[in-house]
C-alpha cells in the first residue's frame, strides 16, 4: 500500500505578528484610528477622543503631560527651541520640568491645537516624511509661512487646519 506524504499539505507558519493589526486565519487587517480626535487623544494620553469642545475644555483643565509633548514634537519634527516657541514657555523652564508634570492650561491648550494639526496632517499625507516636508516647507496660502510658524496662535491653528481641510477637498492651497 502506497502512502502520499509528499502529497499532504503543510500548514503554513504562523505568520510575524504586525504591531497594532488584527490577525484572522486569512488575513491581517492594520488598525488605524479612525479620526483625528481620536488620534490626537492617543498622543496625548487622553482617554476619550476630543471630539467636541466640552471634551477639549475638559483635557485643557486637567493638563497635557510633558512627556507627550515630547513625542509630538518628535512626530512633527521640533526641535525644543521650536516648540518651546508654539508653547510660550522658555526653553530652559521647559527643561526643568519633569517628565511627568503637567502643563497649565495655556500650554495645554496650545498642545491640544498642535495635536489636532498634526492628526488631520496624517490623516491627509499619512507618510512622517511628507508630514514633516509639508509642516516647514513655506505655502503660498499661508503667505510664504511655514505652518509650524503660524502655530504659536489660535488664529494661525485655524488658518493651518484650513489649509489642511482644502488639500483634503482638492482645492490648490
């Protein structure tokens, strides 16, 4: 009696688990947040998503952690003079903070805003280097500024988050 081990087929390996993805039998599918509020919340280590102005209130009051700006900042390609500048807070008192302290709220806010402008960046390009590229490449609609320029106000958040909404309906900006 002839056997047909040659014949059977072998299980597949396992296949190298991806950060941050669902495996199923068939196929692995990426979880990416599904909005920029979300997103933001997440780099800022807030629970909720900030997704109307009572939550944004909320976070401001409690304060952002000095850690995450940090990370944003890295995200967005800061260096600390720059984002010390966006904050309104000097560079050698930033410094001697701890990593787990938390802002005021002036600071917060301003990290909330720069959050924002960077998850719907991402949102859009969805590429680090082209996010970086167009954060301090100068654009015409923001007469000749970078956007990171223009961050330090809310007037110049909005203008950026602008820009960035008509980029995302196709319109020259």
């Amino acid at each position: 009696m002839k056997t047909y081990k040659k014949t059977r087929i072998k299980p597949a390996a396992p296949a190298k688990p991806i950060e941050n993805s669902v495996q199923e039998k068939l196929a692995v599918y990426p979880i990416t947040p599904s909005s920029p509020e979300v997103l933001a919340a997440l780099w800022l280590g807030i629970a909720t998503p900030l997704n109307n102005e009572l939550k944004f209130i909320e976070a401001t009051r409690a304060g952002i952690k000095k850690e995450a700006l940090v990370l944003l900042s890295k995200k967005m390609g800061l260096d600390l003079t720059a984002l010390c500048h966006i904050l309104h807070i000097s560079t050698r008192t930033f410094q001697r903070l701890p990593d787990e302290a938390v802002l005021d709220v002036f600071s917060s806010e301003q990290a909330i805003e720069m959050a924002m402008v960077l998850a719907k960046a991402t949102q859009l390009f969805q590429n680090e280097t082209a996010i970086r590229q167009w954060l301090h490449t100068p654009i015409f609609s923001l007469n000749g500024n970078t956007p990171v320029s223009i961050l330090d106000t809310g007037f110049g958040v909005k203008l950026v988050m602008q820009t960035l909404g008509r980029l995302e309906q196709g319109v020259f900006a």
